[in-house]
C-alpha cells in the first residue's frame, strides 16, 4: 500500500543526523508522500530546499503560534514574498491558536491575517489547535476558508471534528490511535465521514504506543494506519484509497 504523511516537521535538527537515509527509506517503504509545514521565517528556506531535491517532499511555509518570540510583524510580508516566488507550496502552515501561551492578541491577528494570505493564493491552511478549538472554529466562521485546511493532530470531540468538516477543514489523526486510553479521539475518528480524515505523524512529536521516549518518524505511518483500520467497519484498502484521496485533494495534488 502507499501512504501519506501530511504533516512531519523532518527540517527539524533531530533529523539532521540521517534526514537523507530516513526520506529514501520512506520511499522504499511506501510512505510515499511527505508535507513538512514551516513554523518560522528562518526554517523556510531549508523545507524549501529538501522540496527541491526531493520530489516525494512538499513544503509548507507559516509562523507557528509556538514560536511568537521568534515572529517579527514584517515576517508576514516575508511570507507573502515567498508565497509570489514559490509555486511548489502547497499551504501556509503551520499557523493556528495555542491558549496554553501567552499574547493571544498577537497570536489571533498573526492567525488571521495568515488566514487572509491562503485565501488570495488560494491555498490550504495546516492549523495547530490546543485548547482553541472553540475559538478557531469561529474565526472559521468568521472568515471562511477558501481552500480549505488541515487541523492536524485533532483531538477534539466528534461534535467539533463535524464543525470543522462542514467548514471544509480535514480532521489530522496521528500517533493517538495507538493508544487504547484515547477512547474520545478513537471513537470520533471511527465514526467520521471516511473523506474528512488524513493521516499524519508530526514527527519527531507525538510519539506511537510502544515507541515512547523515541523519535517519531513517517515510517510509522502504517503502524497508525493499521490502528485506525482496526476502529474501522471498511476494508482497509478501501481506507488506505481514500485517505491516499483526501491528502492529494487537500493540498491541491490531484493530476500531479
Ligand atoms: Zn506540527
């Protein structure tokens, strides 16, 4: 089977060591697709090389509410430049609201007017949500999403995964399936709609069951896909087509 992991920040220095080995491993294992989202100015250049020479790479460039300290205001207008000069894009990411930080002023307006940058080039947004679901959801509202978006590693309630479909966002669903106790994220996951649903690892984040402690990599890709499977009634082939289906169509890669 052939895989995608739609979101793994492999231009992160816990890479540094092997980030060739891992990514031609990826390839030969079928993990065949990797977005890497960009969390601040200086880390976009490098995601935009790996692009480049690597064709199974797709980057991503945005300003992570993690990382406010590191934001400059003018950082917006440098990421509009590079959106003019980057065709290869595929979404402006990682942005989104974390109410576990401070300054949510600034966090909300760098969201918005990040929101307002995908809109005019017509890209996906790949949102970071803790604690903010609520509050995404209505600036959501608020300021519709023309190309749609990701709201990666969700572990929300199925009410909320459901609002945020009908919002044209798609649901990131990562290592927690692993985890038998995440009863809430593996209900929600095993009823919601098939098309709503990518798989992703956040690597080296979010490590998998059994793997604590341990760098997480996309090749664990089918470890979280045979868990998902397992919450599943349809057959896993059918599955694996449709979520290969929801990751080209969320990033704008159908017919390439
Ligand atoms: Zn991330």
């Amino acid at each position: 089977m052939v895989y995608a992991d739609a979101h793994c920040h492999l231009d992160f220095d816990e890479f540094d060591i092997d980030r060739h080995e891992l990514i031609v491993q990826c390839a030969a294992s079928g993990v065949k697709l990797l977005v890497i989202p960009g969390v601040g100015r200086a880390r976009w250049s490098k995601i935009l090389r790996l692009s480049a020479k690597y064709s199974n790479v797709y980057p991503c460039v945005g300003l992570h509410p993690c990382f406010l300290d590191l934001h400059r205001d003018d950082d917006i207008t440098a990421l509009e430049r590079v959106l003019l000069m980057h065709r290869e894009i595929v979404a402006v990411g990682e942005i989104g609201l974390d109410l576990t930080m401070g300054q949510q002023a600034r966090q909300l307006s760098m969201f918005e007017q990040q929101i307002d940058l995908a809109n005019r080039f017509k890209l996906p947004v790949v949102m970071h949500s803790r604690k903010a679901h609520n509050l995404i959801l209505q600036v959501l509202k608020r300021k519709a999403l023309v190309s749609g978006g990701l709201i990666h590693g969700f572990s929300g309630s199925y009410e909320q995964a459901v609002e945020f479909w009908r919002l044209g966002v798609y649901l990131g669903l990562g290592g927690v399936v692993t985890y038998e106790r995440a009863q809430k994220t593996r209900q929600a996951f095993s009823k919601l709609p098939l098309e709503s649903i990518v798989l992703e690892t956040d690597s080296p984040d979010m490590p998998i069951s059994g793997k604590q402690g341990e760098r997480n990599t996309p090749l664990n890709i089918p470890l979280i896909h045979k868990a998902f499977c397992s919450t599943r009634a349809e057959r896993e082939e059918d599955i694996n087509d449709q979520l290969m289906k929801n990751t080209l169509n969320l990033f704008g890669m159908l017919g390439h």
